[in-house]
C-alpha cells in the first residue's frame, strides 16, 4: 500500500512538471537606454516560430507578450542609430514575467546590446 501511494506522488508530480513544459512561455523583449535618454535603435527579435523581424523603433521599447514552447531560443539585439551611438543600450529578454520565478536574460554595451536564452530557462544551466 504504501508503495502504490509512492508511486502514484511521483507519478503527479512528473505529471505537473510535464504538463508545466508543454505550456506557454509568455515571453517580453524590451530595448532602453538604462539611463533614461530617448533616441533610436534598429532592433532584431526572435519570434516564437522562428522567424526573425526587423524594426526600427524609438527607445525605450517593449514587444508584445510573446508565448514561447519551454526551452525555445529567444533573442533581441539591437543597434542605437543616433546621437546615442556611444551610450550603453540594453536589451532584455524576460521569460515568464509574471512569475517571480521568471529568468531575465540581457546585456548592455555602448551603441549596442544582444540578449538571449531559452523561454523557461535560467542562465546559469545553459550551455555556452
């Protein structure tokens, strides 16, 4: 008897963890100046089939809710296309940002930025 009660709380919680994976990934990709200015940039984002889009957009930016499949590459870059060329920019890509346990990946450079993982992942557990 209690090995059947064994079984049957592993067998729900790989269940719950399965059915967690195979639900979307509510994705948002944003690009800003972290010190506030407005200016441009041309920006380059990752959408949930694959396909990449291309925009030229006033900063700071923020996409659409996205919903991604668990481990999907996301992927924002962007290039400031102003007088802000020398001031860092920074990208982010945000998996489940309404989960506290949610992942931020981003980076920040001069006059440009690229952030990327994998919807539900965590940066630390992903390869290099």
């Amino acid at each position: 008897m209690a090995l059947l009660a064994a079984a049957r709380a592993i067998a729900t919680g790989c269940g719950s963890q399965a059915t967690a994976h195979n639900s979307p990934i509510p994705v948002i990709y944003g690009v800003k100046f972290p010190g506030g200015q407005e200016g441009h940039a041309k920006i380059r984002y990752r959408l949930p089939d694959g396909t990449l889009k291309f925009e030229d957009v006033p900063l700071p930016w923020e996409s659409n809710v996205l919903y991604f499949r668990y481990r999907d590459k996301m992927v924002v870059e962007a290039v400031a296309t102003d007088v802000n060329r020398h001031v860092p920019l920074q990208c982010v890509a945000i998996s489940d940002p309404d989960n506290a346990k949610g992942t931020t990946f981003l980076s920040s450079r001069a006059g440009n930025c690229r952030a990327e993982g994998k919807a539900g992942g965590h940066p630390q557990s992903l390869p290099t």
